[in-house]
C-alpha cells in the first residue's frame, strides 16, 4: 500500500478526529517541527478533557458513545493511533534543543502525559469546493469572448462602474488635502473634509462627520513626561497603601486579646 495514500478510517473516529479539530472542543493546538515538517500537536490530557465535555456529548457520535470517563475516552483516543489520526511524539530532553523539535516514539500507545502529532487533516470537502470555483472563475475569464453580447455589455458597465467610484475616490481624497493645505495656512489649525475617511472605522462612519479641524499630535516628550507622572501616581498610591497595611498590622499586634480571639478548647 502506498505510504501517501490516505488508509480508511471509520466513520464514529473520524467524527471524534473532526470535533477534536474543531473550535468547540477547546483542544489547544501546537506548532512543531517533525522531520524538517511543519505539524500540529497536542497533549494527551487536553484531548481526554475535551472529550469529557458537555460539547462532545451533544455530537452525534458524542451521543452514541454515551457519557465518558476518564478511562473509556483515553481507550477511544488509544483506539484512534491504529488509524494513524495522530502519532505518539516526544519532545527532546536537551534542553539546549527547542521544545518544539518532535521525535517519533517507537511503542504507540496513549497516556494522557503523552504528546501526539495529527495526521489527520480532517474533510477537504471545502478545499476541494475552493479549487473548483477558482478553477471555475479561470476558465470564465479566459473564455469571456465567448461570452453572450448582453452579458459582456454588463461586465462592461460594470467595471466602467467602478472605475468610475476609484475616480471620485481619489478626486475626493486629493481635493480634501487641498483644502486642508489652504485652512492650515488660512485658519490653524487646519480643517478636513471626512476626517475619519482613512480611520480604521465603518463604511458609513468614514463619512461622518463632514468636516472637523485638525488635531496635532501630542509631542513625544510630552507623551513621556505624562507617562512619567502616571507612573509616579501609581507609585505614589503604591506607598500608601503600604504605609496604611503597616499601620494596622501594626494596630493589630497592640491591640490586646479579647474573648472572640481565644480558642474554644472543649469545642477544638
């Protein structure tokens, strides 16, 4: 059998593999090295966890397995490496080597201290339907005089269209610098159209407000100088609250004894 050729896996372990991937399982997910090849990896405990969740219990196969314990989901996770799903790894005890750099254990079996290494990469339905569209939108692109005359005339106004928007765009963007070029000269500081049009912000709150004045930026030093003061601030109430726990440690070591702060020896 060719080594490259996927083996057949069964269905409930491969709906198990696909939830263990799966956001909802919560299983942290790690990067190594394994024979120069980048690969993901997990420990044993996260998967055995996993599994023992109320997520799992509502899957399909979570539901015909029934309620798991610690020891049925280790077996079911055992279970799996006869299936290459994954492969028990170890990590290099050197410590001078990266904690990364993944070798292959050579008795397979699953213990939740264990480190194992996926093999699965679970259903390619949706790489597979990716390919096809832009294979797809290749081959219609390369055949477009083929197409019909009403459609082509479509794509043509359609990117005249938005040619046309780029145009008022940069129109628009080069006439707001010039008007805040003449403000800042006329009227400091300076007005701009859109001011939030370049923001990180909405489509719609890009062009709200419609003007606004210019805002200089604060000078570095000044940042430093504010930070400076923020942190003596903070020191500041750092010190006082110590001085404020001294005092009533202190309180409490001279206040003296009352009946409440003796030890009940009949009840002891």
């Amino acid at each position: 059998m060719d080594a490259n050729v996927p083996p057949q896996r069964p269905k409930n372990l491969c709906q198990v593999a696909d939830y263990l991937l799966s956001p909802q399982s919560g299983l942290k997910k790690r990067d190594g090295v394994f024979h120069e090849t980048r690969v993901t990896y997990f420990r044993g405990k996260g998967a055995v966890n996993s599994l023992l969740k109320p997520e799992f219990r509502q899957t399909a196969v979570g539901k015909e397995l029934g309620e798991l314990t610690r020891e049925s989901a280790a077996e079911l996770l055992g279970s799996m490496i006869p299936h290459q799903f994954f492969l028990k790894v170890e990590r290099p005890s050197d410590p001078e080597m990266p904690r990364n750099m993944l070798s292959l254990v050579q008795y397979q079996s699953f213990t939740e201290d264990g480190v194992y290494l996926w093999r699965y990469e679970g259903s390619q339905l949706r790489t597979h339907l990716m390919a096809g569209g832009l294979l797809l939108i290749v081959l219609a692109g390369v055949m477009f005089p083929l197409w019909p005359v009403p459609l082509r005339l479509g794509v043509w106004y359609l990117s005249v269209g938005v040619l046309i928007l780029l145009g008022l765009f940069f129109a628009m963007a080069i006439f707001r610098l010039i008007l805040f070029m003449i403000t800042w000269v006329v009227l400091k500081p300076g007005i701009w159209l859109f001011p939030n049009l370049f923001e990180d912000v909405g489509f719609v709150d890009s062009f709200i407000p419609l003007w606004g004045w210019h805002e200089p930026e604060e000078p570095k030093e000044s940042k430093k100088a504010s930070k400076k003061i923020a942190s003596g601030e903070e020191a500041e109430e750092v010190v006082q609250t110590q001085v404020v726990s001294d005092e009533t440690a202190e309180k409490i070591i001279k206040r003296k004894p009352m009946v409440e702060d003796v030890a009940d020896e009949d009840a002891a």
